[in-house]
C-alpha cells in the first residue's frame, strides 16, 4: 500500500494473513486443472494487491467479539470468499460496457491484459470460487454456514452490489438527489462491506447487541468509504491511486463531490467515521482494530 497515516498500522498483520489466504487458495484449490488461462487472469486480478479492506474486516469483525469460533482455516476461506466477490465486480465494473476502465490495482485491467471475453469468464469463476469456498468449511455448524452463505449471496446480487451498479449505469450523466446517491453507495459498495463484517461477526458468535453494533458500523463505515473514494477520484494520482483518476467526472456519473464539492465530501466523509467510532461504544477495547479502520478509510490517499 502507498503510504498512509497511523491508522494503517495495526492492520498490517490482517492484510498480511488475507494475502498468504489467498496465495495459498490458488496454491491447493485451482492447480492442475481447469483452464490455465482462465486460471491465470483470475489470478492476476485477485493477486494484484489492493487494501483487501473486506477480508480485514471479516478478522477484526470477529476478533471484536473476542475471536472467531471457526478454526483458523475456516476464517480464511470466508475472507478469500469475500475477496474472490469484491475482485469480481472489479474486473466487471473495469469493462468497456461498464466503466471502461484501462488500469486496476497499478497494473491493467484484467481485460486490457487478457481480452474482454476471458476478464468476463474470470469474474464469473472468481464469484462461483467463493460460494465454493463456502461449501468447504470444516465447521459441523450448518445453520453458520447457511447464515454466512445467504449473507454473501443477498450483499452480492440485486439486492446489493449489482444493484447498486444498475442504479449507477442508470444515472450516468444525469442529475442525482443525495437519497439516491446514498442508496446507490450502501448498495454498489456499503453491502459487501457490511456483509464482510456481518461474516465475521457470525464466526465471533455474536449475539444481539453485538450485531446491532457491528451493523451500525457497517453502514456507515461503508459510505464513507465511498464518499472518501469520490474524494480521491477528483483529487487524488494514478500513482496513488493505482487506478486512473478523474474517471467519473469524464462519464459524468454523479459522485458527492459534485453534489456537495470537495470540502463538503471531505466533510461528510468524517461526519461518517464518527457515526462509525460511536457505534463501537458496546463492543469497548476489543473494538479498537475496527476504531483503526473507520480512521483508515478517511484518512487513506488510495
């Protein structure tokens, strides 16, 4: 990651185990069969780096309700589970009939790299692989892997992540009122977010107040990192970013920076990470990986 203030920190050694979780997956679970250039562009795009934001949350999640009450292995493949979603919708959303977009990750899109067909088939292996990994928990609870399935799959579909797409598409060069705009970002990128920690907070066995906390975290957690996303986008550098800025602007697609201008976006970015801070109250010390993260994503410059 580029570099960023304190807060980044104490989630090195999340990321660091999302990363040896996912390398590993393709080490044992994709070697030897299949496709090997299917399999290669799905791995280039989910290898390719990033935050890996929602397998960190999916750790501290559960590491918030005093730790995760899977086996280790079992947290691992629902954080690669998540991971393998939100790489997916990337290599979609990058597409020419999507965003069109040239670079990902400071490298280029998978279908800039590949060609279209083979980043298509990609993302849809990456979201079969996930609820596969699903089906491969060891834990004997069936009810928790039913509960973790349905979490990703309802955050995943029209009713989350692709529905939000569909209200983006359908608003591209057209004015948009900040309800919608809201609507759109807690489904496009607030539902997997908030199902990243919803998982977690399953593997932890949260209970009642627990979960009301986390979900009132993750909401808003989740748009403001969308807002702060905005923020970067019209502000921020290829170099920074790894991606190609100014993106949205030139399809004019509505963002909160031109509904409420940059000051005004940087704002309610913070606005939202403090919505986030007092939700945690419940939850006391355990909570401060989950604290660190909430400064994070308004803080970044990526």
């Amino acid at each position: 990651m580029a570099d960023v203030p304190r807060h980044d920190d104490p989630l090195h050694a999340y990321r660091q185990r999302a990363e040896a979780a996912l390398a590993a997956l393709f080490d044992t679970a994709l070697i030897g069969s299949g496709d090997r250039r299917l399999h290669a562009a799905m791995r280039y795009s989910l290898l390719a780096g990033g935050k890996r934001l929602r397998p960190v949350l999916v750790y501290a999640a559960g590491d918030a309700l005093g730790g995760s009450r899977v086996s280790a292995a079992d947290t691992d493949r629902v954080a690669c589970a998540i991971e393998c979603i939100h790489t997916y919708s990337l290599i979609h959303d990058d597409l020419p009939a999507m965003d069109d977009d040239d670079l990902r990750r400071g490298v280029p899109t998978c279908h800039r790299a590949f060609d279209e067909a083979t980043a298509i088939l990609a993302g849809d292996a990456l979201q079969a692989l996930a609820f596969e990994l699903l089906c491969a928990l060891e834990a004997t609870d069936d009810t928790l892997a039913l509960a973790l399935v349905a979490t990703l799959a309802r955050a995943s579909g029209s009713r989350g992540m692709v529905g939000g797409q569909a209200i983006d598409i359908a608003h591209v060069g057209r004015a948009i009122d900040a309800v919608t705009l809201a609507s759109m970002h807690e489904l496009k990128t607030g539902a997997l977010i908030g199902a990243a920690l919803h998982m977690g907070a399953l593997l932890g066995g949260a209970r009642g107040a627990a979960f009301e906390a986390i979900d009132a975290y993750a909401r808003a957690l989740g748009l403001a990192f969308q807002v702060q996303d905005d923020v970067l986008d019209a502000c921020g550098s290829a170099a920074a970013l790894g991606k190609t800025p100014g993106s949205d602007a030139a399809r004019t697609k509505p963002t909160y920076v031109t509904l409420l201008g940059e000051s005004g976006a940087r704002a309610f970015a913070h606005e939202l990470c403090a919505q986030a801070l007092a939700a945690l109250t419940p939850l006391g010390a355990q909570a401060t990986p989950l604290a660190d993260i909430a400064r994070f994503v308004v803080e970044r410059d990526r």
